[in-house]
C-alpha cells in the first residue's frame, strides 16, 4: 500500500469507523464554510451533537439499564449476604439461579452495558484520529496547505530540513517509503502535510527564515489555518500542554489560563455527568460490596483521566469530551424525568410474564428431547429382545448352520478351514 491517503487510519475497526466521522465532519465543515463560518471548534460541537443523537438509542438503552441497575443491586447484594462464606456447589448454584432471577425481574442482564461500551469505544478512538487529522479527513482544509507546500518541496532540501520538525519522526518511514523516494507527487504532498500539520509557532517561522522567496504563502497558509483552527484564541490543532507551554515562554499569561480551561472544564463537565447517573443504593461497608466501591473510584478516577488525557491531546478533543458530556448531561436529566414516572412494578410484572414464557419454552425443548431418547432407548431394548426371544432350538439350528457354511470345502480344524471361514464370513457379510 502506497499510502497516499494522507494519514487516514488503515486499522480494522477504527480506520473504517474514522472514515465514517470523517465524511460527517467534512460535510458539517463544508455547511459552515457556506455560511461563512469555517471554524474547526464548533465543527466538532456539531459533530458531538450529531454523533449522540445518531447514538440515543443505545444511550437510553444502557441509562436506562443503570436506572434499574441501581433499583436492582439492594436485592442481588442480600443473596450475596445469604450465601456469603458458602463455597459448596450446591449454595453457590443456588445463588446463581437466585441471582438470574433478579436480573431477569428487571429485565437486565449482567453484561447489559457492554455492547454500547463495545461501540462507543471505537468511535472515541476514531474521533481522536479525525481531529488529530483534520487535513485527512476535511478537504477544505487539506486544500489551505497546497499553495505552500507545491513551492516548499520544490526548494533544495527542503525534505531535510522538514525531517527537522519536533513531530517529524512520526513520519519518518514516509520519508524513505519508495513512493516518497521515487517522487509520487500526492505521496510527497501529503507527507509534508502531515509534518506541517504539527509544526509550532516557531517551526513555521523558521521555514520563512530557511526559504525567504515564501514568506508570503507561510503568512498565507498559517493565516488560512489559524481562521480555521482558532476557537475562543486557542488554536484547537495543539494541546493545551503545548499551548502552555509556548505561553509561559511568550509571556501571555491569559492564554495559559484559557488553555487550562480546557482539561478543567472537561474534568468538571464528567464530574457532573457522573453525578447525574443513577446510583446504586448500598450501605456503607464497600467491603460487603466490591462492585459499588468499584463504581465510586471509577467516579472519581474518570474526570480525573479526562482532565490528564484532554491536556495532553489536541485541544479539540477537550472541546469534543466536554460538549459530549454537557450533551450526555443534558440527555441524563430528560431520560431521568422519564425513568422516574416508570411503573416499575409494571415493568417487573411484564419482565416476570417474558420470563415465564422463556422458561416454558426451555422446558418443553427439554421434555421434547427427553421423550425423543427415551423413543430410541426403547426401541433399541425392542431390536434386542426381538434377538432374545429365539428359542434354544432356532440359536443351535443357526450355528450348525453357520458352521457348515464356514467349513465348507475345507477339512474341519486345518489351517485352510480357519482361513476360509475368514473368506466366507468377509463374503457373506458384503452380500448383506
């Protein structure tokens, strides 16, 4: 593969999945380029509204199964206490059957949020990938760099001196890929593309300061990218580290509050959405229930890892985590108010009736099966008392029968006869 598709993820699952984001994403840009607002930041803000509206079912599929997780875990956690310190077999069958049947009262099951953790995974990763990106996935900004980048690779050593670039080595093995080597013009164009896409502040001037006959399309491009990438002063390509990082040097004190804004915000919107979800009623010994103490330190820990991975990431992914959660948020409160006007014992009688209906079902396989051996169990006793009912005369009479048949043309105990009764049985036997 030549991989001229510039930096588009090739992996199973996320490359196809970050495509997908991708064609969304262009097209979201592409409708506020004709109105005139091309901008990147509420690009992902509409992205993020888009992608949790296409994912409400499954959002109020697993909010809906943590609201009756929660109502659920008083029960599961006092079969727990029943059997706690029993190891036999039979207590522990018992508690699991006990168990199921509390799961299948509320219509739950143990593993109920995984298939939307499964799906929600990839598109997180995927979403990473499209803002990481953006040139790969959004042509209108892919295009802003063509203009610069024809007259860069056209000067002398200019792929040295890009190699040069603090991210460059991301892209190392492009540089000595035989399309790069052997000239492959839209190679070429998107390898350096995918460096200047990462260069800093610093890094741009010093192509204007190295080739001076394009300080004017530096201007230009970086002008077109900063209208682009700009959202609320913060240049949403970079991570709010990096972004600190040129401030503290800069002096610019302001834009080191506004980049930490970023993973604060994204803690405290996360912080809130975990509050906002239902929580499960239990007592105050987390050693009697490992699964809720396991909860509260995921509640503590997730805002905590939202605000480390949001300040090392791309600022736009900041934008993206805390429009998702203000989302989810809002989401949370509207399925609450819905949930909270449940019957629920409506809802346990119904789960009960499907229940029942599941276990009738089995049993009637179960019976159907059982009567089908017991059919074959008695027609093998049948074919063997059919053998049994042969009276002492008929069994002597198929002997002798049989032994005639074996002996014949052979003198009775030699050698030739043991061998022609080997012959004669193999015949008759094929005959059958």
């Amino acid at each position: 593969m030549s991989g001229i598709i510039l930096t588009q993820n090739q992996t199973f699952i996320i490359g196809p999945v970050a495509q997908l984001l991708g064609y969304i994403m262009e097209g979201i840009f592409f409708c506020l380029d004709k109105i005139g607002i091309p901008n990147t930041g509420l690009a992902i803000i509409l992205f993020t509204v888009v992608v949790n509206l296409l994912m409400m079912p499954l959002t109020i599929k697993q909010q809906k199964f943590s609201k009756l997780s929660a109502k659920m875990n008083p029960e599961v956690q006092a079969i727990r206490d029943k059997y706690k310190n029993k190891t036999d077999n039979e207590s522990m069958l018992r508690m699991k059957d006990e168990t199921d049947a509390v799961y299948a009262k509320y219509g739950v099951s143990p593993t109920g949020s995984c298939l939307q953790l499964l799906i929600q995974m990839p598109i997180l990763f995927a979403l990473y990938r499209v803002i990481y990106s953006m040139p790969a996935y959004v042509g209108k900004i892919k295009e802003a760099f063509f203009p610069l980048v024809d007259k860069l690779i056209a000067q002398a050593g200019s792929a040295d001196f890009i190699q040069t670039f603090k991210d460059a080595a991301m892209f190392a093995n492009q540089f000595t890929n035989e399309s790069f080597t052997s000239g492959n013009v839209q190679y070429v164009q998107n390898t350096f593309i995918d460096v200047l896409n990462r260069a800093s502040t610093t890094e741009w001037h010093s192509i204007a300061e190295k080739f001076p006959s394009l300080s004017a399309d530096v201007d230009s491009t970086v002008s077109i990218l900063e209208r682009y990438n700009n959202f609320l002063g913060l240049n949403i390509g970079n991570s709010p580290s990096f972004i600190v990082h040129e401030a503290l040097e800069s002096g610019a004190y302001l834009m080191v509050v506004a980049a930490l804004a970023v993973p604060v915000l994204s803690a405290l919107t996360q912080w809130i959405n975990t509050k906002l979800m239902p929580q499960a009623e239990t007592n105050n010994n987390s050693q009697d229930n490992p699964m809720a103490s396991s909860m509260k330190t995921m509640n503590v820990m997730m805002p905590i890892m939202s605000a480390i991975f949001c300040y090392s990431f791309p600022a736009g992914m900041g934008i993206y985590w805390i429009a998702g959660s203000v989302v989810r948020s809002v989401q949370q409160v509207v399925i609450n108010k819905h949930i909270d006007k449940m019957d629920l014992e409506e809802v346990i009688k119904q789960n009960l009736e499907k229940n029942k209906k599941k276990l009738e079902k089995k049993s009637a396989t179960n019976k159907m099966l059982s009567e089908y051996a017991t059919m074959n169990t008695k027609s093998i006793s049948t074919k063997a008392n059919s053998v049994s009912t042969m009276t002492q005369e008929e069994r002597d009479e198929a002997v002798r029968k049989s032994t005639e048949y074996y002996n014949k043309n052979a003198k009775a105990g030699s050698i030739a006869a043991k061998a022609n009764m080997v012959k004669q049985y193999n015949e008759k036997n094929n005959r059958k």
